[in-house]
C-alpha cells in the first residue's frame, strides 16, 4: 500500500467519526420516547432502504434493479460476513444502551480501548507489524481514555459496562471487515452489515413496539443514513490501510462526542475530560507523522533486480 492510500483510509476514518457520532446522539435523542431495541431497529430498516445508493451501478441499471440488489449480496465470504453482522448487531445494542444512560463523551472514552484491540489483533492475528512508537502513541492515546472516565472517582456507571462490550464486539467487527475487503466491495459488506439488525429486530418489534411520532420517524430517517453512510466509510477506510496505521485516529472521534454532547445535551465535560482529549488528540497526531516518516524511508530503501 502506498502513502496516498493510507492518507486516504485515515481521512476516510476521520469521516466516519463524525458521521458516527450524529447517528450516536441522534440514537440518544430517540431513547427518550422508545425502547432501545426499537432505536436500533429503525435505525436498520433505513439502513437497508438505502443500501442501493452506496453500491456499484452497472451502466444503464437503475438503484432500485433486483439485479443490483442481489449483486450486493454475493460474497465469498458467507460466514465472515454473518458474523461480522451479527457483531455489528451487538455493538449497536450495546453502545445505544449505554448512551440511553451516560453522556456521549464518557461513553466513547470507553469504547475507545476498541483501537488498542484492533491494533493487537492485527498485529497478532493480520500479520500487520506495529513499530514501538505507535505502539506508545496508541498507549498514551488510551492513557488519555482512562483520564477522561476517572476511574474509582465515582464515574463508573454500570452503563460504562455496556460501552465496553460494544468495543470488544466492535474491534472484532473491524478486523472482520478488514479481511472481507480483500474479496468483497465496500457495497456487499455493507449490505451485509445490516442483515442480522435488520431481521433480527423485525422478529421482536410486534412484543415490544411502541407508537412512534412523526418526530420518532425522522429520527429513524436520519439513523438510516448516518449509520449507512459511516459504516461504508469506515469500510473503505480499512480497504485503503492496514488496521494498525487506523487505530490511533478513532480517538479523534472523541472531540466531536464532547462538542455534540455539550451543544445537544447540555454535559459539560469536566477539565480532566479535556486533558484527556488533548492526550488522545496528540497521540492520533503523532501517530501520523511516524507513518509518514516511515513511508519516506521505504521509498529512500533501494530496490535490486
């Protein structure tokens, strides 16, 4: 992989972030009128209504072909791709569990140990080698995590709980993705993504429905394309660079949770929150300019016929 491809995954994943970060506090404001369940699955349907607009097109074929649709769903990866849609499935459930209880800043602080999990699990299981000084880039970066929660300082809701689960479904979700891409296109894994939501949850709405206002349904609008839109983001992030160059720079996700929880929300992060978020911030920082000092060298590094 080249540096423009990197550059271009990181930029991908900043996108993601916020995009991310819209559907988590659109998935906050809904949970004040309906059941968790009945967020996410609306938050699925719309993620299914809109699959069409993010796959590839064959000239001449409208969205809405049948042809296209099933195009979306050939994989060769069948299994990899139900078990990335179940995990997905379970960090949404989780995550929009834990942003119905705390703010939206302490609980991306905890799931943000999923980078440092990414990272392990490519450079253990991916073959991904992570140099020392990302290693300690990602560790001051999670450093800056455990500022922000404050842990034994009273600031450990067992909704926290709930947050950490969605990471540690989340970085699988994401090592998953990263070895789907190799084979299948942006489109199939996001259509894929949202298969065992979007039958899942149908399967329970009749038990625990609850009418939904005018208000509610924009709302599942909105979550329909913010959620598509980040996850094709985010997937083509991780077809552009390896998991390791990426990890550091979900932190930054996390500047934009405390500005939309203040300005939506109304919580006011404590100074420990933004200590916190400038170790985050700089470590994502750092991260990069190591990346690109070491795409210099390999390009100063000879070749030999």
């Amino acid at each position: 992989m080249t540096k423009d491809n990197h550059l271009r995954g990181i930029l991908f994943l900043l996108g993601s972030g916020i995009v991310f970060t819209i559907l988590d506090s659109l998935a906050k404001e809904a949970s004040h009128y309906i059941p968790v369940l009945q967020v996410a699955w609306g938050r699925y349907v719309f993620h299914i209504v809109f699959l069409p607009f993010y796959a590839e097109r064959p000239v001449g074929q409208p969205i809405w072909s049948t042809t296209r649709w099933a195009r979306m769903f050939v994989t060769r990866h069948p299994w990899l791709q139900l078990a990335r849609s179940l995990l997905l499935l379970a960090a949404t459930l989780f995550f929009f569990g834990a942003v119905s209880y705390v703010p939206l800043a302490e609980a991306q602080a905890v799931a943000f140990i999923e980078p440092l999990l990414i990272t392990a699990i490519a450079h253990f299981f991916l073959a991904e080698r992570v140099g020392m000084r990302r290693w300690l880039a990602i560790a001051m970066g999670f450093v800056g995590v455990l500022v922000v929660i404050r842990p034994g300082f009273g600031m450990m809701h067992w909704g926290m709980l709930l947050s950490l689960g969605s990471a540690g479904c989340g970085s699988i979700y994401a090592t998953l993705t990263r070895i789907v891409s190799r084979k299948d296109s942006a489109g199939t894994s996001l259509a894929y993504s949202g298969v065992a939501g979007f039958i899942g949850l149908t399967l329970v709405m009749p038990f625990i429905w609850q009418p939904a206002s005018t208000y509610v349904w924009i709302l599942f609008f909105a979550l329909g394309i913010s959620g598509g839109l980040g996850h094709y983001l985010i997937i083509r992030a991780f077809e552009a660079a390896p998991g390791g160059t990426l990890a550091p720079f979900i932190y930054v996700q996390m500047l934009w949770m405390v500005i939309v929880g203040f300005v939506w929300f109304g919580d006011w992060p404590a100074i420990t929150t933004w200590i916190g978020i400038a170790l985050i911030v700089g470590s994502g920082l750092y991260a990069l300019h190591r990346e690109r000092i070491r795409a210099r060298e390999r390009a100063q590094i000879p070749t030999h016929s």
